[in-house]
C-alpha cells in the first residue's frame, strides 16, 4: 500500500476587497451620500450564538453547565460540560432547565461564556 498524502488544502477564504482608497477629489465633489449605515451597536459580538440549556448554575465557582448545541466558532459538537462565565450576573439570571443563546470564547485556555441571553 502506497497511500501517498499530497497535502492539505487549506482553502483560504480571501474576502479581499481590494478597495482602490478613497480618491480625494481636488474639485471638491461630494459623491458619497450620507445614507444611512446601520450602527455598530452589536459589532462587539463578533462569535456566533450557540444554542444551549442551562442544566447547572455553580455561584461558588462561578460555572455553568449547558447542554449546547454545535458551537460553530470552537468547532465543538454538541455536548453538555461546564463552562465559565466571563460576568458572574449570567449566574443570576438563568436557572436550570433554562433555555439560552450565548455566545461562547477560548479566553485563557477556558472556555467562556461571554454572552447569554434567555430564550422564552
Ligand atoms: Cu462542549
């Protein structure tokens, strides 16, 4: 058997819009128009929301346990384990058998809850 790897292609996503600058106008045209961006309230939440029910709330170690569903941004399949919470209020707000949305992140080697809302 002669299994001969040739190598892994790493498909590089190049969302390269080579924007050509801004041309600065000397006959001070105005083109661009001021229509209406949509504010960057939520920019700072970059990581997709996962899905997940709260099924431990530890206030002493300031933990959760969630069953979560596909956690697309760490590549981790769904599971229930343990995780931190990066403000302690998420442990005041949920309670077992709640169901969430949180946004989850690898901050210090933990993984962290860094968001989390309810779901009604
Ligand atoms: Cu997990």
């Amino acid at each position: 058997m002669n299994t001969r790897l040739t190598g892994i292609l790493v498909l590089a996503l190049a969302t390269g819009t080579a924007v050509a600058g801004q041309a600065t106008d000397p006959t001070a045209q105005h083109a661009h128009d001021h229509a209406t961006v949509p504010t960057a309230a939520s920019a700072a939440v970059t990581a997709p929301q996962t899905e997940g029910e709260i099924r431990k709330v530890d206030v002493a170690a300031q933990k959760l346990t969630v069953k979560h569903g596909r956690i697309e941004n760490l590549g981790m399949s769904p599971m229930t384990m343990v995780f931190r919470v990066k403000d302690p209020a998420f442990l005041t707000q949920v309670k077992p058998g709640d169901q969430v949305k949180m946004t989850v992140e690898r901050i210090e080697g933990a993984l962290t809850i860094v968001a989390l809302q309810r779901v009604p």
